[in-house]
C-alpha cells in the first residue's frame, strides 16, 4: 500500500463517519472517552483514589497514550497540519492527552495544587463526544449561526436585571439587608429572571413584592427567546455532507461545496 493510498485509508477511518470502519473507530473513540471521564470522575473520590489509586494510575497513562496516538495521526494525516492544530477541536484533542505529561515535569511538593488543576483539564476528553456524535455539527453550526441574536438576547437581560436590581435595592435597601447593594440587588433580579429561585433573598414591603411580580411575569416573555432563535436557526440549516476536509479535517461542508469552509482547502 503506497503511502498516499495509507493517508486515503486512515483519513477516511478517523475523519469519516459514513464507512463501516469509520462508525466502529467513533464507538471505540467514544467509549475510551467515557471511561477515562469516569476515571477522573472516580479519582477526585478520596475512598476510590486511596483504594484503586494503582488501577487508575495505569487506566490514565492508557487513555493518555491512547489520545496522544490518536491526535499524532490526525496530525499527520490532514494536509494542512496547523490548521487542524488550530481548530476548535484540535486544541480539545491536545488538551485532552497534554496534562498527564505536564504533570511530569511540574517539580516541587507545591506542584501538587497546580497538577490537581491540571487533572481538571482532562475533563475536556468529554468535549470530544460532540464531534463523533450524529448531528452535533448541526446544534454546533446552529448556535454559530444564532450567536449575535443570542448575544444581542443576553445583554437586553443584563440590562432589565440591571435595572430591576437597582430598583429593589431603592425600594428595599435601607430595611432588608437583601438588597443592601446594588450587586446584591442584581444578584437577586438574575436568580428571579431565571427561575431559579434560591429563596436566600426576597422582598419585605408591598411595593417591593409587585416589583418582583411583575419581574417573574416578564420571564416567562423573557426565557422563551433563546429557545425561539435556536429552533429558527435549525430549521434553516442546509443539509450538510459528513465528508472531513482532507486539509484541516473539518466537518459540515454544504453538498455542493468545493472549498472548506475553514481552511479553503480543495474538497474532493
């Protein structure tokens, strides 16, 4: 098998999901990355650590080489390697393999915090569920598609939390220690505005509770929008090839496309 004819393979295995071989690679991927999530899961139990802190040792080195293996590939396999290093998930690839080795050469008993942190990192593994998962290129192009409106969303509510907030804060602030700052106040209209409803602060005086009624009335006008903007958006998604860019390895290229949408790298 020519070298060329090799890359052709593995790029089709690792990058394709439509083959047979490429479906078994996802399923195996994903179930190395739910038992090294629950591995990482199982060692911040202090019982579970103290008694198998051998066994998960050894699972992590395993998944560790595993993942590091399987980014070197992907790595090398795609035409335009930095492209794929600098993608969204090809930092998750590397963050998912990079603390493990870290940790190695962290010196010093104070480390010890810095490598705990480092542990955490690996809990990036689990992001790479989405890209093996069918139709998380959609959610994912969808919310893209729909982040300025989303945004647009997000400050109109920090604005009337910001004002519902300073409301209170006049209304109630010098007989409910609730509200005894702005901060405080804002804290409590975002707890309302998102139903929430930790019950740690609430309003006293009459004029202060229908200041509240009419903020838990405008949530549920409020809360409904983000999920309105999403849904519009993925109706209006395009149907999509699965096919991998052979340049970056990048997925969801329209039908009709012969560019990546990334890279521009030529699609065939």
């Amino acid at each position: 098998m020519s070298q060329s004819t090799l890359r052709h393979r593995l790029r089709e295995i690792i990058f394709e999901a439509e083959t047979k071989a490429g479906r078994l690679f996802d399923i195996t991927l994903l179930v190395f990355i739910v038992l090294s999530v629950i591995a990482v899961m199982a060692e911040s139990v202090d019982s579970v650590s103290t008694q198998h802190k051998d066994l998960l040792f050894k699972a992590e080195w395993l998944f560790t080489i595993v993942f590091s293996i399987e980014y070197i590939i992907r790595f090398c396999i795609v035409d335009r390697p930095l492209h794929y290093a600098r993608s969204f998930y090809g930092v998750v690839d590397l963050l998912s393999c990079l603390p493990t080795y870290l940790a190695l050469f962290i010196p010093g008993a104070q480390s010890l915090l810095v490598i705990r942190i480092l542990r955490i990192l690996r809990m990036f593994r689990i992001m790479k569920m989405v890209h093996h998962i069918e139709g998380g290129d959609v959610i994912m192009r969808a919310l893209y598609t729909s982040r300025a409106k989303i945004m647009v969303f997000f400050m109109t509510v920090a604005v009337f939390a910001i004002i519902a907030g300073t409301v209170m804060h006049l209304v109630e602030g010098g007989i409910n220690q609730g509200y005894h700052n702005i901060p405080q106040s804002i804290y409590w209209a975002i707890v309302t505005i998102s139903t929430v409803g930790y019950g740690d602060v609430s309003p006293i005086t009459p004029f202060g509770k229908v200041i509240a009624t009419l903020t838990m009335l405008s949530t549920y006008a409020i809360i409904a929008v983000p999920t309105g903007i999403i849904s519009a958006e993925l109706i209006n998604q395009k149907d999509h090839t699965s096919d991998a860019c052979p340049g970056c390895g990048v997925h969801g290229h329209l039908e009709d496309a012969k560019f990546c949408r990334k890279c521009g790298n030529e699609l065939y």
